[in-house]
C-alpha cells in the first residue's frame, strides 16, 4: 500500500511537472512547434493591375509569413492543388542541420511533391533573422510562390539595436508571360527570351502601364488599374518613431536599388547576420538577399512620401516600382507631392561595390573565419551555346538537374543516377580573356558534383566575366543552400590568386548565403563544409539556374540520417510499392 | 555418333526454321512490334494563327500517328520533358485485355508520369479500325497532345467495302486559354467559364480571325494569318478514284457537323466496328468518336470544294472549320469558287437523333448482344452547385478522382484510398422532373466506384436532364474505357423502364465505345464486364470530366495480373524505395 501511494504520488508529480512544461512551451520560454497547413493553388490576380494566373498559398502571394523564434520546429504541411503540376518549396537561408531532406530543393534533396499530395516539411530556425521561402523547382517561383521567414530572439534576448516598429517587404519582379512560355522560350531553337520585366512589385503590388498595351488580344478586363489586387503598398508610419524595415529580394531576374524618398536608412542585418551599422540613401539588394534597415519617421509628418523601386546593372525600361510611406494620420492614399526620387544610373557598378564592401559583421557579434582553407575552387561564370541552346556554365559545365535527387543518389549509393566524374576545380586562368566575349571551348551539359571533405574549410572565387556579347558582363547573385559563408572580398577584373588573397577581410568579413558577382569582377567566399547533406549552391536568377548556371556540394553523406521516404518516388527512387 | 549428327541436323532445323519465322515476322505474316519513342514537351506553335504554348510529341501536335496491324504490339516510350508537370496517355478504344494498367487513365490505372520520366507503355492492338490516343490527366488534352491509332487487317485479309486511298483527318476545337487557365476559372468562386472555343481545327489547323482581337496586349506577333502553321488543311484527291475517310473528333467541348461540300459520304465503321453502310451529306460527330466514311471524288474535278466542321448542338459563333477538299492537279491553295455549305441549325437535335439511330452493325459483322442483362444501372445526368462550385453529376454524386489509382487501390487492397461504398445504381425516377431545372437535393463529391461481377452483362442507361438554366439540356457523349458496348436505344425524355426496354435494338446493335446522349433524351447500352481492371466511363467533354461527370467500373480485379511498377509512386503508392 505505502509502496502503490508512493508510486501514485510520483506519476501526480510527473504528470504536474508536464503541466508545467507545456505551460512554459505555451509561453516561448521553450522551443515551441509551430505548425502551418498551406494549401498551393493556381488562381487569378492582378498583382500590377494585369489579370494572371498566379500560384497562391491560402489564396496568398506572397504567402504567409512565418513568424517563429529562434530554435522553434517549423511544420508546414503543404497540400499541392496545382492538378497537373508537381511542387517543392525551398527555405531560404535555413540551414537545414540534421533535415538535408526538407530543404525543398527538386533534383537535389527531395523529388517534388505530386498533386493531391500532402508534404510535411519539419525543421528548426536556429537563428534570428529575416529568411524566405520559395518554390525551387523548374521556374514555379515566379509564378508567386513565395513568403517571408521571420525568426525572432528567444524571449529576454534583445538585438544590438532598437526601433519601436518591425516591418516586412519583400521586392519582386513580374513577368505578364506564365513560367511555362518563359522556359519554353529559354529551351527553344532560337533562343527567345522574355526580355526585362513588365513591372516592379513591392510587397506584391505593383503598377503596369495599361496603356502601353498596344497589339489587341481576346481578353476582356485584363488590364484595370482600379483594381484593388493593385493598388500600391502603403507603410503607414507614425511620426517620431524608428522602424525595422525588413527589406528582401526574390526577383527573377532584376537587381534593385531600393529607396524611401528623404529618409536615410541605416543597415543593421543582412542574411540574418547583424551588420556594422552603415547610412545608405538607397539600398542596391540582389535576388536572394536580405536586409534589415532602420528607418526614423523624421521628416515632415504632413504629407506622404514615395518608397521606390528601381532595376539597376541592366538597361531596363521597366516602371520603377512605388509605394507610399504613409506619414500618419495622413491619408493612406495622399500622393506624395514630390516626384519619386531618381534611379541610380543603370551601368555605374561603383555605388553597388563600394555597398557590397561596406557590409561587415557588428563588432561584438564577428564569427573569425578560419584563417585558412583546406581548397580553392573558382566558378568561371559564362555564356554558351551547347547544342544550339543558349546556356550559363561554370567553369565551362552547364549544370543540368538529374531525375533522382542528389541526396537521395548518395545516400543509397545510385551511382548511375548522375556523373560520378566531378566538374573542374577552375579553368585556364593564364590564357582565358574574362572581358572577350566567350569562344565557348568545351562546354558541355552536366551532372557531376564537388565532394567536400566533412569540416574542410572551402574558398569559392565567382569569377565573372564577359557573355557571349561584345562589352557585356551581367550580375550574378549566387545562394548557397544549407551554410552562411563569409565574405572575404569583391574585386574588379580577374581573380589574381597570389596577390588578391593578401586583400582578404578576415577580420570582419559578414556572412551571407546570397552575395552578388559585379560585372567583370570577382567575389571569394569561405566557409565550412560542416553540414551533412547536398547543397545546390546557383546563381538565384530563376532563368539563370534554369539554363544551367549552377553546381551541387556533397559532404558528410555517411552522417546524414534515415531519409524519409516522403522525399522519393521520383528517378531511380520510383520503386516497387510493397503494402 | 549417330545420335549425336541427328541431334545437330535438328538444331540446324530448328535455327533455320526460326530465321524463316524471323523473315515472315519482318513481312507482316505474324504480329509485330512496333516501337515508338516520343518526346512530350510545351512548344509555341500557332494551329489557328494565335501563338500558343502547346504539348507536343516529337515536335508534332497532333502527334504522330501509330499505323499497326491487328494483333501487333505497341510498344511507346514516352519521355516526359513538360519540365514540373506530369502526363498520361490514354488509349482511346483499345480494350488493353490483359493490360489494363496501360490505359493510361491518371487516376484510375496509373499514376502520372514525372517530368525527366520515361514511362514505357506496351499494349496489343486486337482488333483493326481507327483509334485515338490523347492525354488523359487533368485537362492536358486540350493543350494538344492527342494523335491517330489506324490498325489494319492482316495481310491477306480484307474490308467489306473497297476504296482506292485511305486517308486520316481529326477534328478539334481549339482555345487561346492554356489548359491552367480554364481549370482556374472552372474551379473558382464564382464560376468562370472559358466560353465556346476560338476556333475549329481540321487535321490540326484552323484558323482564327485575328481582326476579332479587340483588347491590347503586349505580345507582338501574336496572331498572325500567314503564319504557315495556320494553312488551312489539304487533302489531294485524283478525279474518280473513292477515299476512305477515318474522321474523328477528340473536341474539348463542341459538338460537330463535318461536311465535303457537293459529296456524299457512305459511313462503314464507327469506333471500329463496321456499319450497315449508309449515306449522309455531313457527318455529325461528337469527342471520342472515330468514323470511317468512303467519298468519291465524282465531282467537277476543275474546282476544289470546301471540307467544313461546324458545331451544333451550342449557340456557339465560333467560325466554321475550313478545309480544301483538292481534286489533282489543281492548285492546292486554290479556294473553291463557291461559299462553303451552310451549318445545320444548331439547336435541331432531330437529325442528329435519326444519325444515331441510323448506326447499326453491317450485316454479316453483327456481334450479337446477350438478350438479357444481369444488372441495370441508370445515370442521371446533372449540373450541380457542391461547396458554391459549380459540377457535373451522375445520380447527383459528383465524380473527384482519388490520389491513388483505382487499379492499385483494388488489386493491394489499400481500402483507404477511395470511398468504400458504391454510388447509387440510380435516381428517384418517379418524382425527379429532367425537364425543370435542377434543384440541387443532396449532390455531393464522391470517389465510390461500381463494382461489377465479372462476365455479368451490364445494362447502362443515360438520362440526360435539364442543366441549372431554365429549357436547356446539352449534349453529352459518353466514353467506355476497356471495353466496346452494344447500343441498343435512343430515346426522348424521360427513360421508361417498362415500355422503352421492349423497342431494344438486339438485332444488330452497332458496338461502339463512345455514344452521345442528346437534349433530354437517353440512350441505352449493354456491355459484358469480362474485362479485368479498373475502367473509367465518363462524359469526354474536358471540362465535364474535370467537373465530376464521370464514374468508374472494377471488374474480375482477382484475376489482373500482376501490376507493373512503373504505374506506381503517388498516393498511397509513394512507398518506400528500397534499393
């Protein structure tokens, strides 16, 4: 009897303390799991005023934000309700530790998701900061599958800077022509591209020039400027106070200058990285990127004034993009008085290299890089045309995705999944002219990977370099899946190796996941290859890594877990159904 | 040593007698395998001068034709290359005996095949007529991926009608909006609906006035009359010689009238049975449906003459399809000097009535029907609000198709993955009014399935209904997968289960596998389930079918063999791959 009361008390003591443990999940204390059910569909929306069949979230795009804190489980059970069309959905800038298999990336660590199908993706954000999400299969980004991740400091943690009010935008570009006619296009012979976008979105809404419509089409109420789904984006602030402006870029092709008219803002996070504060008038953001600004609402309260967008590095026409920063209690649609501030010039690549080497990490919150790196490998960035194709290639390889995903491939030792042979390490560096247009020697189509030594640490030079036209180089902002690398410097020119190094920041170098190539110059990375798994690391220009601009990192495959079998059923994973 | 020569003299033998089988196999004698590899992939082509993303195989829309002889095996390796959307393709009036996970129904016999997949189908062509193939998942067909099966006699054997050329024209409507585009609409809230197609295509050209385009757009050359992909369809005949015309139809929604101006045509063979030859001046033709039609060339052979396809049965003011009906050696693209005939009038079902009735079995090719049947199952047809979308249903269930095909579903009994119980075998025929609108009792989504004994003779009629607009009733032909079924009646209004029975055609009933059902009439079939598998029969109109007008038939499953792999990976079937 003494001995069952004993045993009653303890299980009413455990049950107690379980009480008090999901109270204290229940209040943020702990890691908490937050769960997301999304449903992806195709639907119709004006996002710049012209009708188009979108991909939504919840009838969303951009989708839903996710708002976690630091070390929180995110679960989104995604329902794909395309009917024909399969789905993946990459988390941009989560490193994914001990998930390789949910970072959503087709071809390389999962087989995508089949209509009628429901996906769970489950990882940890283990740390603050401002992240993305985004299809990453074939070109379905730009069809508006994409959102914010908001990752926020454990309760009692404050960040190294203070502001009263956080906000989100993300910038995007917006093509009229669905993602299947732009990839057709790309894919055919000849080469049809789809030329700069039709409009500039911010926060999804933009403004297309109806009237520039001039060849007549079937479709009624296409174009209709009064249409709500278009109406500008308004950031209603209050006088006096300071804002978090959390400020992304998920373009499919177009680099940014982003501007708020009359106010300075000052750069404090990038990539989810906090960043030695710096003063910009406008901040020059690339396709995957991320910033955190702080804005002071300190000018004059009694009228609006325009937040801008503008491409910049190509010679674009596009409209810029525009919003409003509502000064409260004016009225939300008040046009500023003023017209929007000017764009940048479009070719001066300076002010975008002198931002690019002005972002450092904070003092107090610097990560040394390891002084040095076990090997060097440079991606010679070019243009070619293989088998009447007009392709990108590193270091002269076109990278295609193979049918069975990479992570897949490796783990279970499918060596005819892909070329076993990896790509060059480099290129002739002696004798290839960087600012000639490319006599595209040897390119060729390929699937072969770089195998990384398990906590090697790797350097990458991104060599840029002329394209197949004469006096022409592009932008190329590059991402990285599954690790932050730091950014050790941008030059001009050709990456000289002996004496470029000794420039090297190893003192305070930030780090990123998504960082931009200038025009004819270079950009070297460092980082750590301390993440079990495969890693798509491409420039993030949706056509770009589409027409081969892109290469695959393996490391610790023999640390990866069980994968689940959620991920297969593509390739070579098909496999016999046994009940 | 005797023994020992005897035996060699017999492998000799042997080794002669099947490089002489070999030899007859290469001249027709046996059945044969025929190969095909197709490419399935999105082009732009203009079909009716409007440019347009289209599938293609090979670069062909419609693809190319498979030529056969009876008894031959087709083998295709179809290579997905949509780049994130899947396919399947149906067999249209094959029986795929001993097959049946061949037939190429996403849904119901396999799951859809994934991009970068090549999926091998191989199937028996049994029996000699014309056939069709076409997508069979989502609403892909009509984004032009469909093409021809002719399957000859064998060598040595011959028609019951003589004809001196053979010659093959299908028939299409034809939309500017993608396939996406006019699912959105279908499955939104509120209803948006496409509307009658933009044109009619003979052979895969039509052509479009683009003077109709009104609204501006951006696209530049978009529409484009001498575009050569829009050339109006010539088909070259020698003055006095008789053509053997295989007409069929795979339209997405159009019902239609085909015509050669100033000639006869005899009809011979319907869904490849022979007919009882009879003479129209056109040919009305519904989606499913393949005729074979001798013409003479007996005309004032210095002019060409017009061939035409009109839709009836809508208020359609889609423009005639157009043709040139070529009498050598005149110029091809010279236009007949008259107008071409005029349409019938739409909305006259009664000679539409009279030329199905006219439809019998050619004398001396009568299959006769089993004189009683051991089941009756009446579908009453219906337009539905379910959930405030607007759906098609039969017995007021509207079809979804499950994520796990039937066959598989069936044959590993994985009970879960569609609803257990049957739809009902009927409707409340004394008290629902097929003339008043319908008023919506109890309609809801299902997946439930008929299970038919196997080698019982099954009696189907189709009551068709008013829709949910006041005095309207449309056309609907009806599609039977795996089997041929004898037709045994029309009728108008209301099916009367005791008196219309006893006017059953039994004495030579066409056997077909595609039969409209008129404007508030019914039309009565009977078919043996001796066909083991899991087989769809649904409305073949696209956007019906997609809309719930259909149900699925699971016969002698305990006698299918085993199912291949390569049908597998969705659903329930994603399984765990196991290397």
């Amino acid at each position: 009897m003494v001995l069952l009361s004993e045993c009653r008390s303890r299980v009413i003591l455990l049950l107690s303390l379980s009480v008090i443990m999901g109270l204290l999940n229940g209040s943020g204390v702990e890691a908490r799991i937050r769960r997301y059910k999304w449903e992806v569909k195709y639907e119709y929306r004006s996002p710049d005023c012209l009708k188009k069949l979108v991909i939504t979230i919840n009838g969303q795009t951009p989708g839903p934000t996710i708002r976690a804190q630091q070390n929180d489980t995110i679960i989104v059970e995604l329902t794909n309700n395309l009917l024909t069309e399969n789905v993946a959905i990459h988390w941009h800038g989560i490193r994914q530790i001990g998930t390789p298999w949910f970072d959503g990336t087709e071809g390389v660590t999962q087989c995508p998701i089949l209509p009628g199908t429901t996906f769970k993706y489950q990882f940890v954000v283990d740390r603050p900061g401002t992240y993305l999400y985004h299809a990453h299969y074939g070109m379905q980004r730009e069809a508006g599958l994409y959102g914010s991740i908001i990752v926020a400091l454990p309760d009692g943690q404050s960040e190294p800077f203070t502001y009263d009010y956080d906000r989100n935008i993300i910038l995007n570009d917006w093509y009229h022509k669905s993602t299947y006619e732009q990839a057709a296009g790309l894919s055919a012979i000849p080469f049809q591209w789809v030329g700069e976008p039709q409009s500039l979105l911010i926060h999804g809404r933009g403004r297309f020039n109806c009237s520039s419509l001039t060849i007549p089409t079937l479709d009624t109420g296409v174009c209709n400027t009064t249409n709500p789904d278009c109406g500008p984006f308004r950031l209603i602030v209050v006088p006096g106070k300071t804002y978090r402006l959390r400020i992304s870029s998920l373009t499919a092709l177009s680099a940014l200058s982003f501007q708020i008219e009359g106010h300075n803002m000052t750069v404090v996070e990038a990539d989810g990285h906090y960043v030695e504060p710096f003063v910009v008038q406008n901040l020059f953001i690339y396709s995957g990127e991320t910033y955190s600004v702080l804005v002071k609402a300190d000018q004059d309260p009694t009228r609006n004034y325009w937040i801008t967008s503008n491409i910049v590095s190509r010679p674009a026409n596009t409209t810029p993009g525009l919003a409003i920063f509502n000064y409260y209690p004016n009225h939300p649609r008040r046009s500023p008085p003023t017209s929007p501030p000017a764009a940048p010039v479009w070719n001066n690549s300076r002010p975008r290299i002198a931002q690019s080497q002005a972002i450092k990490a904070r003092r107090g919150y610097i990560h040394p890089p390891p002084s040095l790196s076990d090997r060097v490998i440079v991606f010679l960035n070019t243009q070619n045309t293989i088998n009447g194709n007009v392709r990108w290639s590193v270091n002269n390889v076109s990278f295609t995705l193979p049918h069975t995903p990479y992570l897949i491939a490796l783990k279970e030792n499918l060596t005819h999944a892909f070329d076993q042979n990896p790509p060059p390490d480099g290129y002739d560096f002696v004798n290839y002219d960087i600012f000639k247009e490319q006599e595209n020697k040897n390119a060729t189509l390929g699937n072969g990977i770089y195998r990384l030594n398990f906590n090697s640490t790797v350097d990458i030079i991104l060599q840029n370099a002329n394209t197949m036209n004469k006096n022409n180089s592009e932008t190329h902002p590059w991402h990285l899946h599954g690790h932050d690398f730091w950014v050790l410097g941008y030059g001009e020119g050709k990456f000289d190796m002996f004496n470029d190094p000794r420039k090297y920041n190893l003192d305070n170098p930030i780090m990123k996941n998504t960082v931009p190539v200038h025009p004819y110059g270079w950009t070297a990375l460092r980082f750590k290859a301390d993440n079990p798994g495969a890693w798509a690391f491409h420039c993030h220009i949706e056509s770009h890594f589409y027409m081969g601009m892109g290469v695959v990192f393996a490391e610790g495959i023999e640390k990866v877990g069980n994968l689940p079998s959620s991920i297969m059923g593509c390739g070579e994973t098909q496999g016999h159904y046994r009940p």
